[in-house]
C-alpha cells in the first residue's frame, strides 16, 4: 500500500470537489499537502494521470463498500434491493459541476471513468441474477444479458430523473416500488414468496 499515493488522491478529490477539476493545479496539489511536486511527479505522470487513478480510486472504493454491503445478505432479494437502492454508491450516474468540468475538459477520462463504472454495476447485477438463478428465486429461462440492461437501466433512471419525485412519494417508497416490480417480472414463485416477505418488513 503506498502511503504518500494515497495521500496524493485523497487530497486531490478534496481539491477537485472544492475547487474543480480545471482550475486545480499539481502546483496547488503539492502546496496543500506540503510535498514537493518532485515526489507529485514520481507517483503520477502528470494531472491527467492524477485525474484518472483518483476517479477510478472513487469507483473502486465505493463499488468495494457495496460488495461489502451485500456479502453477508440472507438472499438474492435483499442483495438486489441493496445494489438498486442507494445509488450513491454510483457517483458517475449523477449530474454534479465537478463531473460536468470532467466532461467538458477531460472527456477521454470521463468516458473511461463512466465504462468503469458501469461495468462493475452491471457486474454486481449479473451476478446477483446467476445466484438468483441458481437459488430458484429467479426464472432459468430469462435472458441475462438483456435482464442485466434493464435493471442498470433503471438504476440510471432513478439517479438522474427528478420526475419521479413528482408521483407525491418519497423517493425511498418510489424507489422500492419499482425495484418490487422489476424483480417480479423475473421471479418465480419462490423469488416472489421471498420478495413479498421482505417487502412486508421493509
């Protein structure tokens, strides 16, 4: 584990979400943390490469804290409202100034950042589907692919839609009825006794 690259990273999405991803400087980076931009340099090519590790440091992090999160669930149902739920885990589905300068000014690491991302979403959801397959709550003859599509679709949709907001719920219970639903339409039986029973506690 290096110590001081951490350090680097963790001072530079402060600086980034503070300040900006265009104004910030390897300068100010080295000042704020009382380095040299020597010892900048040796761990980080130069700001677009300062850039891209602490945005993919971001993802890794948040996605690891998710898995953490679902290891321990009693079933795949519980596992999948956790994942489709809280979408802050996915800080490249939402529209804020820090990802917007990202885009205008370093779109190349926004795409690849974005790529990141989605690929360890619908990573998790695939995986949740095969273990759900498996387990009998889900319908061995769906396709995965186009059912991994539809569920990050969604997940898209709930980050980025403030209409739904409009239907005179919370966005908690819009969140959760749409997630019911979506899991319904690829459930057996089984999945569907296990939905309902976790829906009536939650």
């Amino acid at each position: 584990m290096d110590v001081i690259k951490d350090q680097i990273i963790n001072k530079s999405i402060e600086l980034f979400t503070q300040i900006g991803v265009k104004v910030v400087t390897m300068d100010m980076i080295s000042k704020d943390l009382c380095m040299s931009k020597k010892t900048l340099y040796e761990h980080f090519s130069g700001k677009e490469d300062l850039i891209k590790n602490t945005f993919s440091k971001c993802i890794s992090t948040t996605i690891q804290d998710l898995e953490n999160k679902i290891k321990n669930c009693p079933n795949i149902i519980q596992q999948k409202f956790i994942i489709l739920e809280d979408n802050n885990y996915f800080i490249f589905l939402k529209e804020n100034q820090t990802l917007f300068q990202l885009k205008n000014f370093y779109p190349d690491i926004y795409i690849e950042m974005i790529t990141l991302q989605n690929n360890l979403l619908k990573s998790l959801i695939k995986n949740n589907i095969i273990l759900g397959i498996e387990e009998g709550l889900y319908r061995p003859k769906i396709n995965k692919k186009l059912t991994v599509e539809y569920f990050y679709l969604f997940e898209k949709i709930i980050a980025i839609d403030d209409n739904l907001s409009k239907v005179h719920l919370n966005d908690n219970l819009v969140k959760k009825y749409f997630i019911e639903l979506l899991i319904r339409s690829i459930a057996t039986k089984k999945g569907i006794k296990e939905l309902e029973k976790y829906v009536s506690k939650n």
